[in-house]
C-alpha cells in the first residue's frame, strides 16, 4: 500500500522514539558540585562525615545532600566556589590519611539511572573533569637503574668467581668498584665491556685498592630519560583506562612532566587514588644472620621483625600478566606471571637458595598535603611526596620457582589493588603530583551556552527555510529533525561518547545534513510530479529513488570520520564521534520518520495538490488516488 506503514513499522519508529526520549531526558539534569570524601585504608564512616560537616557549620558554609556510598562520603554543593573552598577547609580538619577529592554528582532521577539512562560524557572543554600535573623523579630513576645495575653485576661477578671487596653506587650515574688485586679488576672489567656496552669504564688505584669506576655515557642518560618519561606516560594512560574514562588525555609537558586530565569522570576519588599510589615490586631474600647491618634492611611483617637483603634479585618490570583469584580455601590471592628473562632469573635464584625465606616488598611514592603559614601567617596548602615500602609476602622457598607463582596473606581489596596496579603496569619511576585543579567552571559553562546558541540558531534557520520552501514537507522534515538530536543525544549517552566544543559543532553539521536528505527527497518528489505521476506515487517515487544516494553520501562521509577519529586526537576525535554517531540517525530521522509524519499528512487520501514548493501542482488526475 503506498504511502501507509505497517502497523508493526509505525509502532517500531514510534517504540525507537520513546526510548530515544528516555535515554536523552538525563541530559537535562545538571550535575551538582560535590566532594568525594575516602579513605586511603578504612572506609568512610558516619564520624568521618560529622567532623567533615561540623568544620563546614564553624566556618558558616552551605552544603547539602550528604551521604555515604561505596565510594566513601558525598556532599553537595550549590556552586563550585563552595567546592572549593570547602574542599582545602576539610583537607586542613581531617588531616593525612584521607583523600578529598574534587566531583561532579548526578541529579538524574532514580527510575533513569535503574534504566541505565545517564548522562553523556562532557569533555574538559565543556565542565565537566579534572587536571593533574604530574612530575617525573629523574634522578630517582637513574639512582634505581644504578642500583639495578650494579645488582645484576654483582650476581655476574660472583658466578665468575671474581672477590670484590666492595661495590657502591657513587653519585647518581655511577658504580665505584674496589679490589684486592689488579688480576680481578681487570677480570671485572672485561666481563664488563661485553654486556654494559652503554658504561664507560675508568681504572684507579688509592690505599692500596683497585678501584673501576663505572659511569653511564651521556646519550646513555639522555635515552634513559625518553624511555622512561614514554613508559610512564603508556602507564599512566593504561591505568586511567582501567577507571572506565572517557576520551582521557596523558600528555607531556617538558621532560619530566605528564599533564593528567580525566574529563566526564564519575569518580575522581578513585581515579586520585590510583594514580597516586605508584606502586612497584621488588623481590628479595631474607638476609643471613650474621651479615652487615648497612647490607640490610628492618620491616614489620605480621608482629615480626623481618630483615631484608638490600640486593633486590628481580624487579616488578618482569611481570608479564597478574590476575586476582581465590586459592582452593576462598581464600584472595595474586596469581603472577613472569617474561622469559624474568622466569629465567626467578628460576635460578630460587633454585640456589632453596631453604631461604624470600621478601616481596610493594614500594610506593604517594603524595600528601601539608599546611604551612605563609610571610603573612596565612596557611597555604604544599603538595609533599614520601616514599612507603611494605613487606607483603614473607615465604621459605621450597622449591625452584618457574614463570608462574602466588602471593598470599593478602585481603580481597588488597589483592584487587595489587593486581590492578601491577596489570596496568609498573612505572619506570616515581612520579609525585604538582597540581591539581578543576578545569573551566565558568569558561565551561560559557562554551556549552555558546553551543546551545549555535545549535539553536542553525536549527532555527533551517526551520524557517524548510516551512517556507517546502510547505507541510518543511514542517515534517522539522519534526524529524528535532527528533534527529533526541537520538544522536540517547545514543551519545547510551555509548558514554564524550561531547566536546568541537562535538557540538559536528551536531551543528549533522543538523544540516540532515535537512540536506530530506532536500533530497523532496526534490525528487518535485520533479516525480513535474513528470507527470500522480501525488501518492511521487511521494512514494522520491522516497524510493533519493534513498541509494542518501545512503551513498552517508557511507562516504561516514568513512572520512573513521579516519578522523582513528588517526585523531582529543577534539578531533570528538568532532568525529558525533559526526558518526549523527549520520546513523539522521538516516533514520530523514527517511524513516519523515515518512511517518508524510503518511500521516497525505496517506490514503485523494490528492490534487503537494503542498511541497511555492509552485508546483500535481497533474489533472481520474480515479482515486488512494490505495
């Protein structure tokens, strides 16, 4: 029947539709201001919130909506000048030991958020996120590389049999070794130049010692750098990906400097808490009873004193996969997989020292607030870093060890942490925060009514065009593209795509797109009716025949903004994603439900005349014309 859906096809366009509408409707709920309040060990308890609250009543601060999630504390905001200002009030009350954290809370209601309808993401640009500085400790770095070094080296020469009679780190580039004789200085030197081809070699002689100083080549110090500022940065952005972020920026910022931005994040306080516990492993055995106190180490494990070798016999760096479990007993475990270099080495020194209790030591550099008076006597608030080191296995090796092991005595949350921020990978080395900030309260807000007016003035131009040129035509194709950005608006929101300022944009060219197809259309139908066919058949006619070039005008497009959002980065990807996202629907906008309304107009009726142009009539007709 021409021109008159199926029942089923009406009730599909419509059914798309209402769901469309649900799942856009969250959009319209403004985030509210709101500080995350956890623990880094504890949860968050009802006392927490108190002194939290009662520090905001003493300094006459508004806030409300507070309570407690499995994310901590929560309490909202009217603006974010209250934010912040009650956020360096709280940190300054609570003290060390908690992290206040800067968020945005949803105000959807609860009937959408049981139906999975949220709001989407909005990019930096926008309002939405936070921004951190994050500083590389190089000279730390090349210490640890040193101390590495002269750790592998130590291990060589006494496979070889060759006495020292002491080996130090001097400096941050360098390795001094000592010896009785020259015989063994010269030993050590030609074992040396064959696998340290990046150490320059020096020979000296002082109280009757062979000295060889060891020092690391400029261009070696130089690559040292790069790679470790890339590693952390690929670190860095896996563990951000582990959050669930969307569209997260990891970018560098001179040669020890990661800009950090987690834009549309739901929960900073996590995401805060896992950047800031930069963790490594460090396995070592337990050192014997009458060695030297400076060869040493003193930890607590589990009440006892436990002393650890300082020669670490494998670093975390060879951990190849590690994945959370329950052994045989429900109890939580760490199941840890090695590479081939790292088995290798586990292998041999577990196997030579069968009998011997062997540490796991997790180091981690975090960071933490301190309040200091100023000139003035004002407090100012100073980001300070601090070093943790934890004994978290203390097992007998019985027997040599292969690529795959576990470590146990750990708690569920513990062994979830582990296993996170050792599968998102070690850092090459400590990195501590310089700044934190919300990015664009008000230059955000000023984007997004920038935007809105953008849109509304595109939408409003191509309105009056439509109506005026293309009568009841124009009217349909208006409906149906309101209806176009309610469902580029659910489907940004069901996917979690981020709107960014330049996605905004690609909203604007999909408007117009959008009415382009519908031009189309009616064109055709135009010249249908200029040909002679009657009003029914060129409405079915246009329809028909400006499909396969809609669709071919889309496919195209719809590739160059693949590329974009494949080989682009940030704003462009944005752009890119609400270009894709805006094609698919405006073809079912443009097609599907303007075919509705145009069925609903003229469907099953005797037609003379197309209100679709200033000029053009149907042809003199005989018969009905429905049917």
């Amino acid at each position: 029947m021409l021109n008159k859906f199926p029942l089923w096809k009406n009730l599909m366009v419509v059914g798309i539709l209402v769901l469309a509408f649900i799942y856009a409707i969250p959009n319209l709920f403004p985030d509210d201001p709101a500080l995350q309040i956890s623990h880094e060990n504890d949860p968050i308890t009802d006392m927490d919130i108190g002194m939290a609250t009662d520090a905001l009543r003493a300094a006459d601060m508004a806030w409300f909506g507070e309570e407690i999630n499995s994310n901590g504390g929560l309490l909202r905001f009217a603006s974010l000048e209250d934010q912040l200002r009650a956020k360096a009030l709280i940190e300054q009350t609570l003290g060390s030991g908690y992290i206040i954290a800067l968020n945005l809370a949803p105000t959807t209601p609860g009937w959408l958020r049981a139906m999975g309808a949220n709001k989407m993401n909005l990019g930096l640009d926008l309002q939405g996120g936070v921004h951190f500085l994050m500083e590389i400790d190089m000279e730390e770095a090349l210490t640890r590389r040193m101390e590495n070094t002269l750790s592998t080296i130590r291990q060589e020469l006494r496979a070889e049999r060759i006495r020292t009679r002491q080996m130090s780190v001097s400096g941050t580039d360098s390795l001094e070794l000592r010896f009785d004789d020259e015989e063994s200085r010269t030993l050590a030197r030609a074992l040396i130049r064959e696998g340290y081809v990046d150490l320059l070699a020096q020979e000296r002689e002082r109280d009757d010692q062979y000295i060889l100083l060891l020092t690391m080549t400029p261009e070696s110090i130089t690559q040292m750098q790069e790679d470790t500022i890339a590693a952390n940065q690929t670190t860095i952005l896996s563990r951000v990906d582990s959050l669930g972020v969307s569209e997260p920026v990891v970018q560098r910022q001179g040669v020890n400097r990661l800009v950090v931005q987690l834009p549309g994040v739901q929960d900073t306080a996590q995401a805060k808490r896992i950047l800031q516990r930069i963790a490594t492993l460090q396995f070592h055995l337990e050192a014997d009873v009458g060695a030297a106190a400076n060869s040493y180490t003193l930890y607590d494990y589990q009440g006892q004193s436990i002393r650890v070798d300082n020669d670490v016999i494998l670093q975390g760096d060879r951990i190849s996969n590690v994945r959370s479990a329950l052994d045989q007993y429900g109890q939580p475990q760490v199941v840890i997989n090695l590479d081939a270099q790292g088995g290798e080495q586990f292998n041999r020194v577990t196997r030579e020292n069968i009998g011997r209790p062997m540490d796991i030591l997790l180091n981690e550099t975090r960071t933490r607030s301190v309040f200091e008076p100023d000139a003035n006597g004002v407090m100012i608030e100073r980001q300070e870093s601090y070093e943790e080191s934890r004994l978290i296995s203390h097992a007998v090796i019985r027997a040599a060890l292969g690529r795959e092991f576990v470590i146990t005595g750990l708690s569920q949350s513990e062994a979830n942490d582990l296993s996170l921020l050792i599968r998102s990978g070690a850092l090459a080395a400590p990195m501590y925060f310089v700044e934190e900030r919300t990015v664009g309260p008000s230059l955000g807000q000023e984007n997004i009514n920038q935007g809105a007016r953008a849109v509304a003035i595109g939408y409003l131009l191509v309105t009056l065009f439509m109506v005026y040129y293309y009568r009841w035509f124009g009217v349909a194709a208006v409906i149906a593209l309101a209806t176009n950005v309610v469902l580029l608006s659910a489907v940004m929101s069901i996917i979690s795509a981020t709107l960014t300022l330049p996605g905004i944009f690609g909203i604007v060219l999909t408007i117009g797109m959008a009415v382009d197809a519908n031009v189309l259309i009616f064109s055709r139908i135009r010249e249908e009716i200029a040909a002679g066919l009657s009003p029914q058949s060129a409405i079915d006619s246009g329809f028909s025949r400006a499909f396969g070039t809609i669709f071919d005008a889309n496919i195209t497009t719809f590739l160059v903004a693949m590329v974009l959002f494949t080989v682009g980065s940030g704003p462009v990807k944005g752009f890119a994603i609400t270009l894709m996202v805006g094609l698919m629907t405006s073809q079912f906008s443009a097609i599907m439900v303007t075919r509705l309304m145009i069925n609903m107009f003229y469907g099953g009726r005797q037609i003379k005349n197309l209100s679709i142009g200033p000029s053009i009539k149907a042809l003199p007709t005989t018969g009905s014309n429905s049917i």
